[in-house]
C-alpha cells in the first residue's frame, strides 16, 4: 500500500485526516460510486513487534469492522467496506463534516462548551448508545475524541475499535491478557479498571466523564499521575460540575452524578432511561427519584462505606495517562496532536515524511503510483458524475441529466457497458427521466441498469435491488401499481434476506410498498404496513429523522384515504411541526406537510381555517420558490379551492383562472396540473350560471385527458359526463342524451371481462 495511493482498485486516497501509531484515516474518493468517504488503515506490524500483540491489534480492527458494520442509527458512523490490501487491513466509513468534542474543547482554547450543546450532546448520544445496547454492543472506549458533532448539529458515536457484543464471553481476558488497556483512563469505569466483566452500564460511566469535561472544561479526575486517575475513578467521589460552573442546570448535575456513580447498578438502568431524564429536564420536569438511581455523589453526600477496594490489575500499572480532551501532544509518546483515536505516527519503512500535514493528494505520505492511461479521464467522469448528483439534488434536473448521458457515454467506450461505474452513470439518468415526468424511458434505463448489475455484481447486491425498486417507483408513476406492487415485494424479501428487516435500504422498501398499497385502493393494508414502518424507523433512527417523518406523512395520507380526515390533520400538523424544528420552515417537506394539513381542513369543512393556511403558505412559497414554482400555483389552487366553498365565487373563478394560465405557459396545456385548474375554472362558471362559458371549459379538459390519458379513462370520462350535464342545463337536452347513452356504452364495454 505505501506504494501506491489506490486500496483494491477503488478506494483512492486523498489526504490524511488522523495519523498514530497503529494506523492512519484518510480522506478518499470510492471511484466506483463517486462518492468521497474516510477510510482507516491498519499499520502493518512487522517481525519486530510481538505476535500476540499483533494479533490483538487485528482482532480489534477485524471487530471494529463487524460491530460497526452492523449498526444502522443516525448517532453511529456508517461502514461502506473492510478489507485487506498488501497486507494492510483497511475500514471504509462515512466521511464526516465536522469536529470530534476533543477538537472543539481544543478549539475553545479548554473553556467549556455551550451549555445548550452541552445538553444537546448528552441527548443526541445516549440515543446512539440507547441504539447500540439494544444491539448487544458496548462501546468501552467511549471518549471526546470518539463522537463527532458535525457541521449540522448531529452528533455522531465513532471507533467501535474495542466494542465487543454482550454474549461474547471471554473477550476480555483475550484482550488485556497481553497488557493492552481496555479504555482510556481518564474515561474508564470502575468496573473496567478492576479487570471485572463490564456491561452497558460502563459506557454510561464513560458517558458521564465525556460530559463533566465538555461541560466544566476538565475530566472529573485532572490528575497527570495515571495511577491516581484510576484510583480516582475507583474510590473518589467527583466534585458537582456545578462547583466548577454554576450555570449549569440543576438537572445535568445530578444526571452526571448519577453517571459516575462507582458500582453500575447506582447509575441509571439504561441509555434510553437517561435519554429520558434529559428530555424531562430541559422542559423543566424531573421524574419522581426512585431506586434505580442512589446518587451518593451529591452534593454533601458522605461515601458509602465499603469493603476494601482490591489492588488494580497489573496491566495498569505501566499504563500512561493517555490524553484527556486538550488534544495536546504526549512527547513521551512522540504523538503529533490529536489523532482521532489513533496513536503514534507511521508511514512506512521507506518513508521520512514529517508529521504536518500532506498536500491534498497526500503524497507526503504515501507516494503515488504511476498512473494508468485512463486515469486522469476516470476521475475527471467522477467528478463531473459527483457534480451532475448535485444538481439533481439542486432540482435542476434536465442539466444533470445531460451530465450524466455524457458521462455514461464516455464511461461506457472506456469501461464497458457493464462496469458498476457506467451503470451507476445510466442509473442516474433514469432518476433524471423519473423527475422530469418521463417514466416510460426511465422505467426503460431502470430495467437495463438492473439487469447489468445483476450480471456483474449479482441478483441480491445491494445496487441491483435499490435499479430493481427505481423500477417499481417508475412503473407506479405510469398508473402500472400491480406490477409495482410485485416488483417491490421481490425486493423486499431480498433485501430483508441479505440486509436484515432493520436496514434502512430494508425500511425505505418497505415504506414504498405502503405508499404503492394505497394506490392500488388497499388504504387499509397500506395505513397499518405505514404505521409499523414508522415506529421502526422512529425506533432505529429516531422520532423527527426526516424518513420517519416521510413515513408519518405516509400514515398521515391513509388515513385521508380512509376518510379519517380528524386523524389526518391531527397527523399532518404534527409531522408539519417537527419538519419545521428539524428542517426548518421553508424547507419543501415542512411546507408539503402544511398544503395537506389544509386539505385536511377543507375535507372537515373548516373552510375558512383552510383559507387562512392556504394564504399564508401562497406567501411562503412565493418568497421561496416565486410566483410562478409549481408548489407556489399548487397552494394558489387550494386557495381558490376554499374560495369556492364558502360561496366566493367570483374570487374563486378569477384564482382558478390566473392559475391555469400560469400553469399552461410554465407547465403546458396537457400537464395534470394544467388541466385541474382548467376544471376549476369550469366548476366556478357552473356555479355563476355561465353555463356556456363552463361548457368551453369542460370540453377542453376532457379533449387534454383524453390526449394523455385516453378516451376510455375514468377521468376522461368524468371530464365528458361534466361535458353533458352542462348542455342539460342549457336546454341541449338530445346532445346531452346522446352523449350520455355514449358514455354508457363506454363504462359497459370496459366493465366487460377479457375473453
């Protein structure tokens, strides 16, 4: 590997994030899917060093891996891959934006941190490990530079290096028996630094030391001999923290009391027990005190008795003290600085490069290969792959698509037609044709991109079901919701037989099959297969995670469909609220929610609230997206809507009207949109008496469906049935009975059995 910057042909390293002595995290680029990740390297241990040390070292990278790949929550760093390259083993991970709370105490220049985040922290991570024990895993490594606060609040667990699963007994005697220390010692429970079996419960203890020193700005025991840092996690009780700041609330002082408890079953039961404690005491509530939390750390509490503490294990007594959150440099140790959980520094036998940062091809360290004809070209098509994603995410579909023919084009003449890259680039144009309303050519890309990752990366691999379920999206956007119907159920079972019912890939199927449920007229399956999705996703990844949030919305529409219109406003309001605190207001989910709670009003006959929300949301849209953005024209239409049924006529026909034309020049005279404010505007003539003018109108949105939707469909049919009864009522009773004894004939043939 130190010869070339390229892991197994894929991962190609770009600079160095964290360097130590057992290993180095770089950022990279995954050139098959085009995407920047981080990936840890093992340093490769050489004859000189011991081979029990050396296998242990592999053991825990070889678990970090398992452990991490396994969990699937929003507060624990994702695993893409693992493997071994030149005898180097290496981890993939999630790259993250952000800062680990060493970094920021650091940054702060050792002062604490917000008390706000502060709160926030010990929220969002005791979730994470609430997570993780449910799985069996304890992290027993638990420490500032461990969890990650990004750059959009989310805090983030990382290194599951020393994790073990709870059933596997006998780790730790395999892994301290070469004196290799189980923690870091100013993080370390009682129980760890007694050599004694841990639980859960030592994570928690872990948890409270993270938090005295991000909320005081020093660890519970500041004490540089580590002989006495043990002793005084073992046998001293810890000061409050708010003897060091008084504005700390009263809650987060015994909440980190009750944490650094010194026998497990005086601290809370579980993380999500504390979780709990948390939320109840930022709204000013504190839980009755019970059994399960005797803090003999409280302020002017005396020390329990207790039988003499027995010596501490013979591994700790050549233990350093490790680096508490200033990420200063140990000179004993020859550590650079802070190095993300890794320690000491190398590159490799050859290599004298110095321990400041290498240039952004990282060849400071690890010198490049030389490069193959193609490869200047691949990462050109990568980046320009990367910048078509963008985009699309921007909503600028037509550009990426042209982005993304090109790069399929040329991927393709350099690659192959069935290399992962050039189906990841023909992939994304069928999302591009998907979002531009062209589903018969994206179902068309969908299907050939499914069947060239099945050839090459097999029939259950993730990449051929997420081709294999665009597939089922697009054939429900073309009305084909059988067929759908079945397409996501194949998937579903593959993905619940390779991924497990609790990945997200697992969890995002099973949510489009609830939706494609209540399209084939099946609300009630539909609303109780949401209503499960939802609670699992709540559990797995929270309860304001925007997918949960689009699942409640889910169960929020089947119960419209249902005709439970109360239940329905009471769920879309709650989902508009929580979009608004976790996405924002403006944002387009926080809005969607909005327009569907006013359907729901308008459904209740609470026209006149439905009005005032259509108003404001006309407003917001507009100073969003413009007067004439479809979301924009789509809540002037509700708008109009609810003018009509409080009998506001002639406002209502003027709003239909504006609309209608803003929609036939922005969206075309065909588009559905188009042609359900071209109704509105009949619906309203009807109401005026202007039956002649209504007759135009209704003539013209049956001649657009039949256009896009065919003579024979129900709403074609509608269209003409509003066609006819408007001639009755301007006295052209023979046209009208003729056209009615036509569309007779249209319903009978179609209810006709197939021969």
């Amino acid at each position: 590997m130190a010869d070339t910057r390229l892991i197994q042909s894929r991962y190609r390293l770009l600079d160095l994030i964290g360097r130590g002595g057992m290993g180095e995290v770089w950022r990279a680029r995954d050139e098959s899917l085009g995407r920047l990740v981080a990936v840890k390297c093992l340093k490769p241990m050489g004859p000189q060093h011991d081979q029990a040390f050396t296998r242990i070292l592999r053991e825990r990278f070889r678990r970090e891996a398992r452990v991490a790949a396994a969990l699937q929550h929003r507060g624990v760093t994702v695993v893409h891959d693992f493997g071994e390259h030149e005898g180097v083993l290496y981890l993939v991970m999630e790259l993250l934006d952000g800062q680990n709370l060493s970094q920021l105490l650091e940054e702060n220049q050792q002062r604490p941190l917000p008390v706000d985040h502060v709160v926030d922290i010990a929220e969002q991570v005791a979730d994470a490990l609430g997570y993780t024990h449910r799985q069996g895993i304890v992290h027993r490594d638990l420490k500032p530079a461990n969890i990650m606060r990004l750059t959009d609040g989310t805090v983030k667990i990382c290194d599951f290096g020393i994790a073990r699963l709870g059933h596997d007994i006998g780790v730790t005697s395999r892994l301290t028996g070469t004196g290799i220390a189980m923690g870091t010692p100013h993080y370390m429970s009682p129980e760890q630094i007694g050599g004694k079996e841990v639980d859960h419960r030592s994570d928690l203890y872990s948890l409270g030391c993270v938090l005295y020193e991000i909320a005081t700005g020093v660890p519970p025991f500041d004490l540089a001999d580590p002989w006495a840092i043990l002793v005084g996690h073992r046998d001293t009780p810890p000061e409050p923290p708010r003897t060091h700041r008084a504005e700390l609330p009263g809650f987060f002082d015994r909440v980190v009391l009750d944490l650094l408890a010194k026998t497990p079953d005086e601290r809370p039961a579980d993380a999500s027990d504390l979780r709990r404690r948390i939320v109840l005491g930022r709204t000013g509530e504190q839980p009755a005190p019970g059994p399960a939390y005797p803090s003999s750390a409280l302020p002017g509490a005396h020390p329990v008795a207790t039988a003499p503490r027995p010596e501490l294990p013979a591994w700790a007594r050549n233990m350093t003290a490790g680096h508490k959150a200033t990420g200063a440099p140990d000179p004993a140790a020859g550590l650079p600085g802070p190095a993300a959980g890794l320690t000491g520094r190398w590159t490799s036998a050859k290599s004298t490069a110095p321990a400041s940062p290498p240039g952004t091809d990282g060849s400071a360290v690890l010198p490049p290969a030389h490069p193959a004809p193609a490869s200047a070209l691949l990462a050109e098509l990568a980046g320009r792959h990367s910048a078509g994603i963008d985009l699309g995410r921007l909503g600028r579909w037509e550009e990426a698509g042209d982005i993304h023919r090109a790069v399929a084009a040329r991927r393709e003449s350099v690659l192959g037609p069935d290399h992962p890259d050039t189906l990841a680039s023909r992939y994304e144009i069928g999302f591009t044709l998907s979002r531009t309303g062209r589903a018969a050519d994206a179902l068309r890309e969908f299907g050939q991109v499914a069947a060239g990752r099945e050839r090459t990366l097999g029939p259950d691999h993730p990449q051929t079901l997420a081709a294999r379920q665009e597939t089922a999206y697009v054939l429900g956007q073309l009305g084909r919701h059988f067929e759908a119907h079945q397409v996501y159920a194949a998937v579903l079972a593959a993905r619940e037989r390779s991924m497990g019912p609790d990945h997200p890939d697992t969890l995002r199927c099973r949510h489009n099959l609830a939706f494609n449920l209540s399209r084939l007229g099946r609300p009630e399956e539909s609303w109780q297969l949401a209503r499960e999705v939802a609670d699992d996703r709540a559990r797995l990844l929270g309860p304001t995670h925007p997918d949960t949030l689009a699942t409640r919305y889910e169960v929020a529409y089947t119960l419209g469909r249902l005709g439970r219109w109360a239940e329905a406003l009471e769920a879309y309001q709650e989902v508009a609220r929580a979009r608004a605190a976790s996405l924002g207001p403006d944002h387009p989910d926080t809005l969607a929610a909005r327009y569907e709670a006013g359907i729901s009003l308008g459904r209740l006959g609470r026209s006149a609230e439905a009005l005032e929300l259509y108003r404001a949301l006309v407003a917001d849209r507009t100073r969003v997206g413009g007067p004439s953005d479809p979301e924009t024209l789509r809540a002037r239409h509700g708008l109009g809507v609810n003018l009509g049924r409080m009998g506001r006529w002639e406002e209502a026909l003027a709003e239909a009207r504006d609309v209608c034309a803003m929609r036939g020049s922005t969206l075309g005279p065909d588009h559905p949109d188009t042609v359900i404010s071209c109704r509105e505007v009949a619906v309203a003539l009807g109401w005026l008496g202007r039956w002649t003018d209504a007759l135009t109108a209704y003539r013209q949105v049956a001649e657009a469906r039949g256009r896009t939707l065919g003579p024979d469909h129900a709403e074609t049919l509608a269209a003409r049935q509003d066609e006819a009864h408007c001639l009755d009522r301007l006295g052209r009773a023979e046209e009208a009975a003729e056209l009615y004894r036509t569309l007779a004939a249209h319903r009978a043939q179609n209810a006709l059995p197939p021969h």
